[in-house]
C-alpha cells in the first residue's frame, strides 16, 4: 500500500508542478500589468499637476474690478462734476495700479430731481474709459434749488440696472457722491433700506461721499454706507480736486498727438469715426488728464479703449493678418495687397513701440514728481479731496478680495 502511493504521489508530482507554475505566470502577469497602469496614473498626476503648476506661475488670474459712479448733478455740485471731468483717468489709474493689473469696469449715473431736466441718466459698466470720459464730459450741473434730492431712484438704478458681475470674486462698488438728502416723502418710490439690502444681496459695496455740510445729509449718508459695508466720507463743497500739473505733460501732450498718427480704424465706419473721436478729445483735454490717459492706457495695454483699433486687435490676438477683412479698413488701406498691409503693419507697430518706449519713461518721472507733490498737500492739509476719497476707498475695500496695492 505504501509502495503504491509513493508511486501515485511521483506520478502526480510533474503534474502538480506544471499547474503551480502556470498559477505563478498568470499573478505575475496580472502584477506586471497593475505596475504598468499604476505607473501610467502616476506620471499622468504628475504631468496634470506640473502643468497647473506652471499655468498658476506663469499667468496668475486677473482681479476684477466694477466701479459706478452715482453723482449729484444739480446746480450746487458744478465744481465736483467740472474737477471729476479733469481726474476720472487719474482715478482710474489708481485703480488699475495693483499687482497684477485688475481688468476694469466703470460706470457712470447723474441725478437730479423730478421736475428738472432729467431724475436720473445712467451709463453702464464698461471697460472703454474713453466713452466714461465722454459720458462724463456730457454732464453739467444744472437744475435743483431745492434740499431733497432724487437719491433713492439713482441709487436704486445703480444696484439693480447696471450689468454687475455675479461672480463673488469681483470687486463691486458704488460711490454716491452729493450734498443734499434723498426725497423720502415721494409714494412708490424705493427708499434706501431696502435698496441696501439688495446692494448686499449682490455683493455690492455702498460709499458715501458728502459735499459741503448740509446737516440733514451726514446721518443718511454715513447710514447708507454702514447699511452696505461701504466707507462714509465728508469733503468741501467743490471736491476739492487739485489737478498737479508736472514738468512733464507738455512732453507727454505731443508724445500723444505722435501715438494718434499711428492709429488704424478697424470695423464698420462708426466704429472707425469713433477711434478717432477718443483720440480728438485727448488732445482736447487738459494737459494733467491728456498724461493719465496715457498712463492708464499703457498699463491696460492698450492705445484706445474699447474695440476698433487694428494695432490693439492684433495685439491682443483678437484676429490674425491673414483674417483681416479689407472693407473694414480705412479706405487708403483697402488698395493694399496682403505684403503691401503687412509692411504698413509693421511700420506702425514699430514707430507705436518706440513712442511708448519714452511714454513709459515720461510716465515713471511723472509719477514720482506727483507723489511727492501729494506729499506736499497732504502735509498742508489739502489732501481732503473726492479722488483722494476714492483712491483710499478702493484700496481698503479692494484686500476684502485680495487685491493687493503697493505702499504709495
């Protein structure tokens, strides 16, 4: 018996064996490939996360900015409206000088009261400054006589008709800007209350900016600015603006009318007439505002706001050479073939490069040159003024969104 089993047990070994064996290839097989995919997934995180990485290093997201104006244009505010004409692009500076450039966005309302010329015109959001400057150069001070004012429909227009971002990360501000009280006696009409707490809803900050010192005014206005987290602040009558005026502007004016020779009107022919009307109304300015323009256009990378410019949509990679249409060219460039336009091209981008070349440096003297000037003012108390309101204002508010200013 034990002889047979020994027999059974050699006979059976070789086949056991095999069977192991084969047992043994198949875990190493699946082992093999389980190290492959694991592999592949790893090198796969690797690369997704390197790439985040680097797109998070080399092109940091842009903070946004959206910024409305809500001012008094009735007769007593003639030297606020008049000063803010001659500083919105010095404002607008200010805004866009953190790190790395905010893309922004301005508006514009004006208001008086019923029974004058207009309660309440409006300007939406936009991030062509050159039409806010228009827009602004539109008003006059006119009509009023009377203490209350239509403040609640204009504040209302500004939280619930203009085009704000829904986005939370966007920083979203309203500045009322005036010197009398709202009307709260008119039947129907939004009071404001409620019209801050829509502000809030929409994540939309309130200032309050009072001109000269009518005593009904200062518990409203600095209500309305606790009511929607937003700052209140008191100035003179007039906005107290001083505009500096710096060895540099003349320099700058004619660096200006050089960067209009350069211009190319791209689009329908209103768009075209358009180009060349901001670029007629910039050498028409004053000659403080004429240099801020520049310094803001610089720094948003453009040379006129809004759309229209060949040189800025090519730059900005909105179209390619070889897509650009010919009737959408000025008349004198429709003749050219595609080398003919390409040299043209290039002649223009050249002669704009070195003109922004010295604007840049013009710009870095100036800005130093009003620094210290501001020094100055602020030390013989003159520094209480609607832009320098503003400029505070904003960058406070601005680090709620981490949007961060360099020490001045």
């Amino acid at each position: 018996m034990a002889a047979n089993g020994h027999e059974k047990f050699r006979e059976s070994f070789p086949a056991r064996t095999v069977q192991l064996f084969r047992e043994l290839k198949t875990i190493y097989r699946i082992m093999k490939t389980t190290a492959r995919f694991l592999t592949f997934c790893a090198t796969a995180v690797l690369a997704v996360s390197a790439l985040a990485l680097d797109k998070s290093e080399t092109k940091p997201a842009k903070p946004r900015m959206e910024v409305c104006f809500v001012l008094d244009t009735t007769g007593s505010m003639s030297g606020l409206i008049e000063g803010a004409k001659q500083k919105i692009w010095s404002i607008a500076n200010e805004m866009i000088s953190a790190r790395p450039t905010p893309e922004l966005r301005l508006g514009v309302i004006g208001y008086r009261d019923r029974g004058d010329q207009y309660v309440v015109k409006s300007f939406d959001l936009t991030n062509d400054i050159d039409a806010v400057y228009a827009n602004l150069r539109g008003f006059s001070a006119g009509g009023g006589g009377d203490e209350p004012e239509s403040v609640n429909e204009a504040l209302n227009e500004a939280v619930t008709k203009m085009s704000w971002s829904s986005d939370r990360s966007v920083l979203k501000i309203i500045f009322l800007v005036g010197d009398a009280p709202p009307h709260m006696d008119y039947p129907n009409a939004p009071k404001y209350p409620e019209i801050c707490q829509a502000a809030m809803k929409k994540d939309l900050i309130v200032n309050t900016v009072q001109c000269g010192n009518i005593v009904a005014t200062t518990p409203i206005w600095t209500e309305i600015a606790k009511l929607s987290e937003g700052s209140f602040a008191a100035i003179a009558q007039s906005g107290g603006m001083v505009a500096v005026a710096t060895p540099m502007d003349k320099e700058l004016g004619e660096l200006n009318r050089k960067v209009g020779a350069t211009l190319v009107g791209y689009g329908g022919e209103r768009v075209r007439r358009e180009v060349f009307a901001k670029q007629v109304a910039s050498e028409t300015a004053p000659a403080a505002a004429t240099a801020d323009r520049l310094s803001y256009n610089f720094k948003s990378g453009k040379t006129v706001q809004g759309d229209g410019e060949l040189l800025d949509t090519l730059a900005g990679g909105k179209i390619a050479l070889k897509d650009i249409k010919k009737d959408q060219l000025p008349a004198e460039w429709q003749k050219l073939d595609e080398p003919q336009l390409k040299a043209e091209i290039e002649k223009k981008q050249k002669e704009r490069t070195e003109l922004q070349a010295q604007i840049l440096k013009l710009n870095q003297a100036r800005d130093d040159y009003i620094a210290t000037e501001r020094k100055k003012l602020a030390t013989s108390g003159k520094a209480d003024s609607f832009d320098e309101k503003v400029s505070s204002a904003i960058r406070e508010q601005a680090a709620r969104k981490g949007i961060a200013y360099g020490s001045e």
